[in-house]
C-alpha cells in the first residue's frame, strides 16, 4: 500500500531544500536513518471506520486524484486479495523536482492489514506494512517499513523531509476518508 509514501526519499539528494510544516502535527512520523538504509514508522487516527478507511487506503486506480506528488497510480493485476500496482510522481522541494516510480505486489488482509513489497523502482528496496485497529468510533492506522535508497541521505535534513512526506502524504489520505465518509452519510432535511 501506501502509493509512494516513502519513494519521495529522493527529495533529500538536496542539502537546500526546506523541511516544511505540516497541515496534520497529530500525524506521527517516526524516521532512521543507517547510510542508505531508512526505517520509517508512522501512526494517525482517523474519525472513521476501518471498512471507510480501507476503501481509501486500497483505491490505487485513483490514488493520483487525492495525493498531490502522484501522477498515475494503477492496478496493473488483481487476483483475489493480491495486487500488483504501478505508481509515479514527482516530490518537489523549491524549484527542484524529482520524478520516483514503483511497481509493488500488495497483499490485502481486509480492513485489518496491507503488506507491500516492490518489484521494481526508484528506490533499492522497500517493503512496508500498515495496520488498521478500530478504536471506537475511530481508526488507529499504524505503518512501518524499511527501505534501502539509491541515494545519499544526508543524516539530519534527509529524516526531517522523509517526515515531512509522509505526513503530507498521510494527511492527504485522510481528508480523503473523512470526505467520502461524510459523502456516505444519509443526508437529513
């Protein structure tokens, strides 16, 4: 899952770019950095249900329509609870951009877990791992995965803007479960 959350790494082949601040502080970010190697860790809640959640979290044919850095996002193959995806994007910094590519087979434990793991890409490696937990009438969605980037991270500025990313990222996704929970709603004269 998680579209390109963590391709956007390339941003940080740029010691002048800016980290910015984000629109979603609650969105918990975690990154490390070893060398090339990036361990990310990320948690938010979302005033949802983990099925409202999930249609989201797993809507690759129109990813590219509610997270800004995506161009494309397809299925490229769908066989039960195992897909293979196709996302491309660019992250930009300033004036500078950065084009990032992946094709990623998905394994799809409904409204509890998505499993990711790229075939190919912009990056070495990455495998990542969310988790959907009811918590009343909200979901905890919990994500964690490791990579290995073709790029130099430069060991203070590189985890700032990895956050920065992913929260932007995050947050995207769930405006996007809010709204098309709030679109589902009975509407009341």
């Amino acid at each position: 899952m998680l579209s390109c959350l963590l391709m956007v790494w390339l941003v940080f082949a740029t010691p002048f770019a800016q980290a910015q601040e984000s629109d979603d502080p609650d969105i918990q970010v975690s990154v490390q950095v070893h060398g090339q190697a990036v361990t990310t860790d990320a948690q938010f809640t979302v005033q949802a249900t983990p099925q409202q959640a999930w249609v989201v979290l797993t809507d690759f044919d129109h990813m590219a329509e509610f997270v800004s850095n995506l161009s494309t996002s397809h299925i490229l193959e769908h066989n039960g609870n195992h897909l293979t995806i196709t996302q491309k994007g660019q992250a930009q910094r300033g004036p500078l951009s950065f084009p990032y590519d992946s094709i990623r087979s998905l394994d799809l434990t409904p409204f509890e877990q998505i499993v990711s793991h790229q075939q190919s890409g912009s990056m070495l490696q990455l495998d990542g791992t969310m988790w959907l937990h009811p918590q009343g009438q909200l979901t905890d969605i919990r994500y964690h995965s490791q990579g290995i980037s073709n790029l130099w991270i430069p060991p203070l500025l590189g985890p700032a803007l990895i956050a920065s990313e992913i929260r932007q990222q995050l947050g995207e996704i769930r405006q996007e479960i809010i709204k098309r929970k709030l679109l589902a709603e009975p509407k009341t004269k």
